[in-house]
C-alpha cells in the first residue's frame, strides 16, 4: 500500500511539475494586438526608371504580434486592406487598385505572417515570416530598426513600437506593370507599428 500512494504521489507531482512548466512557458508569452491608428505600412517605388520614387501606404492594418522574451521569438499575424492603398493622387490611386497592379477587388487582403524572429539582447531585430500578395506567398525578412516599450498614460497598458523595413521585387508578386518599359521592380517597404499589450 505504501509503495502504491508513493507512485500516486510521484505521479502527481510529475503531473503539476509538467502542468507548472506549461503555465511556465504560457505566462512568458506576451500577445500585443495592432493599434490601426498608429500603424502605417508604406512602400517606395521607382518612376520610370530612376525618374522619381512613387511612394504609398496603406491606411487599414489590423492584426497581432506575440513576444517571448525568456525564449527570444515571437510571432506576427498581420492583415492589410489593399483597398485601403493610398498614394495621395486620386488618379494613381484608382490605377494602383485596378486589374493592372494590386488588383484589390480579387486580392483584397495583404498578409504577413511569421513565427519566428531574431533576437539581439531583449530585443527583436528581425522578423522571418511570409507576404502573401496578389495571392502569391513568398519569404520576406523584416529588418527592426528600432523597438521600444513603454507604459502608455493614457491606454494605461503597455505599448510596444517598431520601425521596420524590407525590400523585395513586386514582380515576383505579379506586379510587373511597366517592368517592361524600364520601370525598376524592387520595393521597399517601411512599416511604422505601435501594438497594445493584452491581459492574460
């Protein structure tokens, strides 16, 4: 009797010790959702071969960023409303949105999403993730230039911010307009991101 409470003993403790790792590793992660009036993804792109830089941003973002800090990764799951695309020109945007480039009423969402990222420190540098546009997904790294926290005073909760860029060629996306006629295809993306920390 004695050796069979002391296995029902051992194994209940096996069982909180694993139960008290996983409550552990939960409580490590910190989830952040995408305040849509502080986040801006832009883009610069080329003008008739080196003529000017286009540049645009799309005004609609929504979506979520984890940290794991004690295990320096995290996730990112982001949702961008192509109709939202906005150059500041009328004429360009009706033409950004047609059948031609974002083709916005087929492809009507942009996405990102990673589940890894690379630390330096306490901070995150890079994001490793996949941009799906037009349809198509493919590997587009983000380089975090700058990264800060702070506790908001007027949210009364925490608010990670971050700089980030990335560059990529759109015809691999299947926006070749006017590749063609000598229009350069790299991009550059800026995003400027702020994102509300959740309770538990």
């Amino acid at each position: 009797m004695f050796k069979q409470v002391s296995k029902t003993m051992l194994g209940g403790a096996v069982a909180l010790g694993m139960f008290g790792a996983l409550g552990s590793a939960n409580a490590a992660v910190d989830t952040y959702v995408i305040d849509p009036s502080h986040t801006f993804p832009s883009f610069e792109a080329d003008h008739m071969g080196g003529l000017s830089l286009w540049r645009g941003q799309f005004e609609k973002t929504k979506g979520m960023v984890t940290l794991d800090r004690a295990n320096k990764t995290g996730t990112v799951d982001i949702e961008i409303d192509a109709a939202s695309l906005d150059f500041g020109h009328g004429k360009m945007n009706e033409h950004a949105k047609d059948v031609d480039m974002f083709d916005v009423e087929a492809h009507p969402t942009i996405t990102y999403k990673a589940s890894k990222m690379r630390f330096e420190g306490d901070k995150p540098v890079e994001v490793l993730g996949d941009l799906t546009l037009k349809g198509i997904t493919k590997p587009v790294p983000l380089k975090i230039n700058t990264f800060k926290c702070i506790m908001h005073p007027m949210k009364k909760a925490e608010v990670c911010g971050a700089d980030a860029v990335a560059e990529f060629k759109r015809t691999d996306f299947d926006l070749g307009y006017a590749v063609d006629r000598g229009f350069f295809p790299e991009v550059k993306v800026l995003i400027t991101i702020e994102a509300v920390k959740q309770p538990k």
